[in-house]
C-alpha cells in the first residue's frame, strides 16, 4: 500500500499559524504589487472561487476583505523539511514531490506501525502535533489512486482504497481526476464517449493510442488497474527552471533580455551546484492575456554554461514574433545528465564563443555569489557602439 500526504493550503496554513490573529480569516500568499498572483489561498479564500496562480487584483475583486501575506519561503521550507523527517521514521522508502506533498510506501512496515490505515492516522496526528498543521493522505495499492484519494476528504482527511475496493473505483472513476488529463485530453476523450476510466475499457487500443498517442497506453493500464510508476526513495531532478512576472508587460526585446540574462545565470548555478549539464534549454513566456507560450532547443553537446544557456534563449526568444505584451518570462533547462557522465567531445570550437573561457568565468562568478550574494556580480549585455 502507498500513502500520499498532502499538506492542506501549506502556505496559508503556515501563515495562519504562525499569526492566529488571521486564523478562520481569507487570506491568500502573494505580492500585492498589481502584478503577483496568488501562491497559496486559504480554505476561506477558496470559498470566494480564489485558486493557485490567480491574479492577485482578481482574488481581491471576488473577496474585498482579502488578506495578503508576503511568501515566506525560508519558514516553508523549515516546516516542510519537519514534516519529512516525520514522515521517514516510519518507512525508509519517501519521495517528496514538492514542499507540502510527498508518497510513502508502506510495504514491510506493517510490524512495526500497524496497518496502512492505522499508520496514516499516526502520522496525521504527529504531524498536527509537532507542526500544529493538517495534512490529507490518501492510502491505496496503486500509486495514481493515493493521490486521487488524499484530495477526496480534504482538508485534514483520510481515505482508504483497499484492493477489494479498486476494481470498482476505477471503472467509476472521472478521467478528469486523472494526473495528465488536463483541458484538451478531456476534450479529446469527451468527443471519444469517455467520461469515466470504465469507459477507457470499451475503446480499442489502438483508437485510444491514434488519439492519444503514448498517453492512450498509459490510460489503457491505469483502467485496467496497472500503475507501473513506484515510490523512489530520491526521485531524480528531470529539470530546473526560474521564472519572473514582470512589473510592467512589455514588448521591448532588450527588456525582455535583461530578465533572461538574469535567469540564465541563475539556472547555470543550480547546474553547476548540483552537478548536472542540460541538453535541452527552454524559454516560456505569457503575455498579457495569461497565453502560455514555451520554445525549446536540444543541444548537440550538453551544458551548464550560463553564457550558452542565455544565447539559445535569446535565440528562442528572437524568433518568436511578439503580438502581445509579456508579462510573464522564465527560462528552463531539461534532459538533464551527470556532469561526471563521459560525453564526447567537440571536434571543433564551439560557435558561441570559447567555451573553456566561460567556465571559468561561471566558477569564477558562482563563488563571489556565495561569499558575498548573488548581486555582487552579474553578467551584463553587450552592446554595439554607436558611430
């Protein structure tokens, strides 16, 4: 059986805690600049139709009396790495999937800590008593339905899906509570007759699989009850990314630039410090009606160079025509490998400019940023002088 907790609106939840003046109050956490949007809201700001990633000037139109809390991420990361520590005296076998959720597998824990169900309210309890906070957890053979069940009771719930209990689940199971099934592949399966995973069953393979694409296979076993995905005790990191709302929206280029100048850097470090070298390099941008636009390129040689980072996102960002104002850019690097992977090498110098010479100076620049922060040295953009 596996066990996924999750922590009820953590942000908020933390917030309210930490100042019971603003407990039972709706509160949301996020910048009340006129351009943040809302990183967490309270289950009393959720009743005014307030959600993650809204708007921060809407949240206040549904609910005037609105409380705004500036993040805290330090204090959440505090709190989150207790509730792990918690959670890793009772099975060896944790993947934290983010700060406020995390799988637990309970296979072979049995003598010490009872049965599944019981150890899900023992751990309930000693985390509401060491962090005065609430989480929900979803018990179930199948990794997929643990997640759906942590969200069914919430908040401060707890649901059981036994084996005996699976087989009907599934087949009346909403294909929209499914993870991966987002607005379009529910519009696609509605048009197919597919409202539940049952209906998965009464379509061809190979129809669901034409439709689809590989999504189809993973459909067809999830309504067969087949979750091949296990709980990892150290999930492998598949990307790191940095993304920045814009004080202002904007289709000035050079502007645009700076920001990207900026997040490179930032990427690289995370590269370099955790050792990893990136194949792919992404740029997303939204503009100024919250469309979300992403780019990427695959590099023939992998990389953690901040310079070469930046140069295929201006790259991406140069070919993309921008109709609207941006008020949203961030970029991001993926298919990630070891830097201590062998790998071969260039036959001919790199075209963006001398590699080995940019190595240094990250490394050189990575170490000033740790002895004395990260704004006492930064890139800057060349520019062309005028005649």
């Amino acid at each position: 059986m596996i066990l996924h907790i999750d922590m009820d609106a953590f942000f908020a939840s933390v917030e309210q805690r930490d100042r019971p003046e603003l407990k039972g109050k709706p509160l949301v956490v996020g910048s009340d600049s006129g351009r943040g949007v809302v990183a967490a809201a309270s289950y009393e700001a959720r009743r005014y139709g307030i959600y993650s990633a809204m708007p921060i000037f809407m949240a206040k139109q549904r609910c005037p009396d609105l409380i705004i809390v500036s993040s805290r991420k330090e204090r959440y990361g505090e709190i989150s790495q207790s509730v792990m520590t918690i959670l890793r005296c009772y099975s060896p076998v944790v993947n934290q999937v983010s700060i406020d959720e995390a799988y637990l597998d309970a296979a072979g824990c049995g003598r010490l800590f009872g049965k599944p169900e019981v150890m899900a309210r023992t751990i309930k309890s000693r985390i509401m008593k060491q962090t005065n906070l609430t989480c929900s957890i979803g018990v179930a053979p199948l990794k997929f339905l643990s997640k759906i069940a942590s969200d069914m009771q919430k908040p401060d719930g707890l649901t059981v899906i036994s084996e005996d209990m699976v087989s009907d689940f599934i087949t009346n199971l909403a294909v929209e509570k499914v993870q991966g099934v987002g607005k379009t592949a529910f519009k696609q399966l509605s048009r197919m007759g597919i409202a539940t995973l049952g209906d998965v069953k009464k379509i061809k393979s190979t129809v669901l699989v034409d439709r689809m694409g590989k999504f189809g296979y993973r459909l067809m076993d999830l309504a067969n009850g087949r979750d091949a995905s296990r709980v990892a005790a150290h999930a492998p990191t598949k990307s790191i990314s940095t993304e920045k709302t814009l004080n202002t929206d904007t289709k000035n280029r050079e502007h645009l630039k700076q920001y990207l100048l900026v997040q490179s850097q930032e990427v690289g470090r995370q590269l370099r410090r955790q050792g990893f070298l990136a194949r792919t390099i992404t740029l997303k941008l939204k503009d100024k009606d919250f469309k979300q636009i992403t780019r990427s390129v695959t590099l023939d040689h992998p990389t953690q160079s901040s310079q070469t980072l930046y140069l295929k996102a201006d790259e991406l960002l140069s070919s993309r025509h921008l109709a609207k104002a941006i008020r949203l850019i961030g970029v991001g690097a993926s298919a990630l490998i070891s830097d201590a992977t062998p790998r071969q090498r260039e036959l001919f110098e790199n075209t963006d400019g001398d590699t080995k010479s940019w190595e240094k100076v990250d490394q050189a620049v990575d170490k000033i940023a740790e002895r004395f922060g990260r704004l006492a040295v930064y890139r800057g953009i060349p520019t062309t002088p005028k005649k």
